[in-house]
C-alpha cells in the first residue's frame, strides 16, 4: 500500500495537529486557506519528525496541499508553492514516492501547450520548485521516472514570453542533464527546437543561457542533434561577423 508503516515509531499527535491545521485549506475563505499554508509551514518548522512522521503527514493532506496550486487566488497559489518548496526540498526525505504526486500536478501547471496558469510570477515560482527538486534528486535513481516530465514541462517554459522563465528553463535543461548523464540522451533532442528559438531573443542573459542549454543537450544526443543546431548557430555567428 502507497502508505503503508516504514517502521518508525510514529506520534499520531503530530500526524492529527497537523491534519487539523491543513483542513483549513478547504475554508471558503481565501486568507484562511493562505493562512493555512503558513500555519503548517511553521508547524514543520517548530518540531522533529521521523520519515514515518512525515510521510503519514503527505498521505493524509497531500490532496488538500496540491489542490492548492490549482486554487482560484493567485496569493494562495503563491503561498502554496512556498510551503511545497519547503516541505518537499526541506524536510521530506529522498523518496520518488512523494514525487509521483507532485509531478502530475506540475505537468498539469505548467507541461500543457495551452496557458494554465497565467500568472507569470508563479509560473516562475513553479519553475523554481522544478529546479530545487532536480537539484535536491540529482544523479539519484528516484528522478529517472520523472525525466519525461520534467522534459514535458521544460519544452513548454522555455518558450514562455517571461524572459526570467526562459532563462530558468535553460539553465534547469543543463542541471537536468547532469543529474541524469546516462538516461537525458533519450529525451535531449525534444528540447533543441525550442532552446534554438531562445537564440534569438533581445536578452542578452537568455541568449546565453540558451547556447549553454543547446551545448549540453548536444553533448547527450546523436549527430541528428547536431545537424539541427549547426544552422542557427551559423546563422548567428555570420550576423554578428558581417556587421
């Protein structure tokens, strides 16, 4: 069963203070869902927990905690991330079980070509969660389930108009990479396309970063990768020559 004992010793109390503080969440009130997400991130913070501790915590409101993310307030959704970022990078172990919830929700958020969320502040905050959890599982087995995804969601941001995102994605396509040298050569090339569209950009940071994205992906996919680079980066090389 998904949430089934480890073994360690558990205190139902915590388990059931902090369920009575993340019922909140279902409030109709929006400051009390906000507050909500505040409250338990200091109820995390205020006390020591066991793996098993924690995980019962996620298996009782990882559904209310999520749902967050789809919530009609932009401050809440805001706050939602906060909290996520802190409870998954922060405290709950390595264990790709916890991933398999969040990643779904992510890819829903921000993998779709159709805009979902349309705020681009929590579209980068989004971003930035993406970004730690690949930082905190890289080269560990528990982010190989999760390179599609990640690869889903990072070939749509990159082409968000957000100039921060795109930047961003560029930057979290190269630690993907790193984090996963032996398996990223089975999504690399799905990535080029929209990494070479970044070359073009007004932003200097975003150009760069790009080249440095397309850089790495090159070095983890086939010659068909390359042939598609060449051209763009010749294009670009003879502008600037014969200016």
């Amino acid at each position: 069963m998904p949430c089934e004992s480890e073994g360690d010793i558990v205190s139902d109390d915590k388990v059931a203070n902090f369920k009575k503080i993340g019922m909140k969440l279902q409030s109709h009130d929006r400051k009390v869902r906000k507050q909500s997400y505040i409250d338990m991130e200091k109820f995390l913070s205020n006390e020591d927990f066991n793996n098993q501790e924690l995980r019962n915590i996620f298996c009782e409101t990882h559904m209310y905690i999520l749902n967050g993310l789809r919530d009609k307030t932009e401050t809440v959704r805001e706050q939602a991330i906060t909290f996520l970022h802190y409870f998954f990078i922060n405290k709950l172990p390595l264990n790709d079980f916890y991933l398999t919830y969040l990643f779904p929700v992510l890819v829903e958020r921000m993998g779709s070509v159709e805009l979902i969320e349309e705020s681009e502040e929590i579209r980068l905050l989004l971003l930035q969660l993406l970004d730690a959890i690949i930082t905190k599982y890289s080269n560990t087995s528990q982010l190989k389930p999760f390179l599609c995804d990640s690869v889903l969601i990072l070939a749509e941001t990159v082409k968000d108009k957000y100039p921060a995102i795109k930047e961003l994605s560029c930057h979290t396509v190269i630690k993907l990479a790193k984090g996963l040298p032996t398996d990223f050569h089975m999504q690399a090339e799905i990535l080029i396309k929209p990494i070479i569209s970044c070359f073009y950009h007004q932003r200097y940071k975003v150009r760069l970063e790009s080249i440095n994205a397309v850089g790495e992906i090159i070095m983890h996919s086939s010659y068909k990768g390359l042939d598609e680079v060449i051209g763009p980066l010749a294009e670009k090389l003879l502008t600037k020559y014969l200016q």
